[in-house]
C-alpha cells in the first residue's frame, strides 16, 4: 500500500535509500510521493518523538499524506494559472525562502546531505521553491480581488450579532475567600474533621471575622493571606465548589461542602461578567470576520472551479 509505503520512506534520513512512486496525477504531470516529502517528514518526526505507537503513526500518517497532497494539487493548479498570467518572483525572494529552510538543519552539510539522499539537486530545489513561491503570490492576488467585490453589509453584521451572542458576553469570574480543612478517606477521622468544620461554620454565622478564621483555621495554601483564592472562572475549581459559588450572592458564605480531599467553606467576595457586550461595541470586530469568512468562502468556491478543469487521478 502506498501509504505504508510512505513510512517506510521517513526514515530516509538514516537509511540513506530513496523509495518512491507515483501518488497523483494532474492531466498529465506526475505527482511522486517525494513532492510530499517537505511537509510529511517534521510531522512523522513529531509523532516519533511523541512515542506514539507504529498504528496511531499509520493513522495519523494517512491523514496527513492527504492533507499534503490536496495542498500540492491546489499549488499546481495555482502555478499553471500564475505562468499563463506572466506572474513571477523576485529572487531575493526565492533565496530568503531558501536560506531560512537550510536554517532548519543543524548544518549546511546535513542539509547537503538530506538533499542528496532525496535525488534532488540544488537546483531543482530552487524551482520548487520558486514554484511554491508563485503559486503563494498568484492565491493572495486573487484573494485581494475577491476582497474588493465583497461588502459586508448591517443586516450580515446584525444577524452575525443576534446567531453568536454568547461570543460577545464576558465569561463570569467571582472573588473567593476559603477556610478549608484536610480529610483522609478514614471515616472516623473524616467525622472528626466534619465535626470541627461545623464548629468554625457556626462561628462564622455567630460574627466572626471570615479572613481572620480562615488565616487561624485553614489548611489551604491561601491561609496566609485571610483565605484569599483570588479571581475564579468556570473551569478553575473542582465542580462541587463551583456549583456552591453559582448559588451564592456577593457576600454569602456557604454551609461546609465536602469533597474527596476535605471540607470547604466558601465566601463569595465579588462577581464580575457575565454581561452582553452592546452591538455597538462589537461590530468593528464581526464586520472584518465576516469579510475573511466571505472571502474564504469566494476563494475556495473558485478553487473547487479549477479543479473541475483539471483530470486529477489520485492512486492513494
């Protein structure tokens, strides 16, 4: 199989031996799965140094030789129609794009090295490079052209607005003060530690000083500082205080709440967030979201156009 193939050609850097095949073809140019080489090796380099196991390699490979060969295919197009257009690139600019690959490699040698071992000269080298360069420049071109016929207008932004609001409220954060005390899994132990946390509860609802009682009783880390957490967001505590600080208003102090690791007592300082922010506000940011949208949109349908232009066989 061709993708097992693939694999076989990643380790080319230490084997030394170049292996090969035909993976497309457009109209009548050949696509080697050597022209996939650039953007598939750091990625199988990755998943080696991830220690990911021989089949999530497979998988993970599949999907990747197909990403790059969809991209390579759209580069191809996008050069032929750049040439028949007299598009081209400075070489300043082909040799800045040069010079910063070989800056990858630990060595000009090693890069001399690598670059013999995949059969190709320096100058083909240039070319592709140049190629890609081409294909780069004539795909932004066109994207600017599609900018220019595209106007975003109110109603877009107003109904952009109205389907996303939950992108324009600021998340809730709430300022928390804690007195806690340790728990082990001991159950004789674990009433003890209840029982005194009871005790501290009804001082508390007595008058006493919550910061004060937090800074002589608690075991939690924020002790010295009157029982301080600080700023707290959904996401930041474990799900049995976070349900506690949603049922409380600023300046409430929960009943003791029992986890795995102890018991808490929660005070709710202040709460922020959790507004709307005005439409007002926030159409300067929908309003160029929506154009790149829009123009990714123009681009891609322009694309999938040439496509249908080209004979394309994949053997994948």
């Amino acid at each position: 199989m061709v993708l097992s193939y693939f694999l076989i050609m990643g380790m080319l850097s230490m084997s030394g031996v170049l292996f090969d095949g035909v993976v497309a073809t457009v109209d009548s140019e050949p696509i080697l799965m050597s022209d996939l080489r650039e953007e598939i090796t750091p990625f199988l380099a990755d998943l080696k140094s991830q220690g990911v196991s021989a089949q999530q390699i497979q998988q993970e490979m599949e999907k990747a030789v197909q990403k790059a060969l969809d991209r390579y295919i759209e580069r191809l197009l996008l050069y032929r129609k750049a040439i028949n257009e007299g598009l081209q690139v400075d070489e300043k600019e082909i040799e800045d794009r040069v010079n910063k690959i070989k800056k990858r490699y630990g060595s000009p040698e090693e890069f001399k090295q690598l670059l013999e071992e995949s059969g190709e000269s320096m100058s083909e080298f240039r070319e592709r490079i140049k190629q890609q360069l081409i294909a780069l420049s004539y795909a932004m071109k066109k994207r600017k052209e599609f900018e220019k016929e595209i106007t975003v207008s109110e109603p877009d932004i107003a109904k952009y607005y109205n389907e996303h609001i939950e992108e324009f409220q600021n998340p809730q954060r709430t300022k928390v003060r804690r007195i806690f005390l340790s728990a082990s899994k001991d159950s004789d132990e674990r009433a003890k530690v209840k029982e005194h946390i009871m005790e501290i509860y009804d001082r508390i609802k007595q008058g006493a000083d919550f910061g004060s009682v937090a800074e002589n009783e608690s075991q939690g880390p924020e002790a010295d500082r009157a029982g301080l957490i600080g700023w707290v967001s959904k996401g930041d505590l474990v799900p049995e205080l976070e349900q506690a600080i949603e049922n409380l208003s600023i300046g409430d102090i929960s009943p003791p709440i029992e986890t795995e690791w102890g018991f808490h007592i929660l005070k709710v300082e202040e709460k922020e967030g959790n507004e709307k922010l005005s439409y007002e506000k926030v159409r300067i940011i929908i309003e160029p979201k929506l154009k790149e949208q829009y123009i990714n949109e123009r681009y891609q349908k322009w694309l999938n156009e040439i496509k249908k232009t080209a004979r394309i066989r994949v053997f994948l």
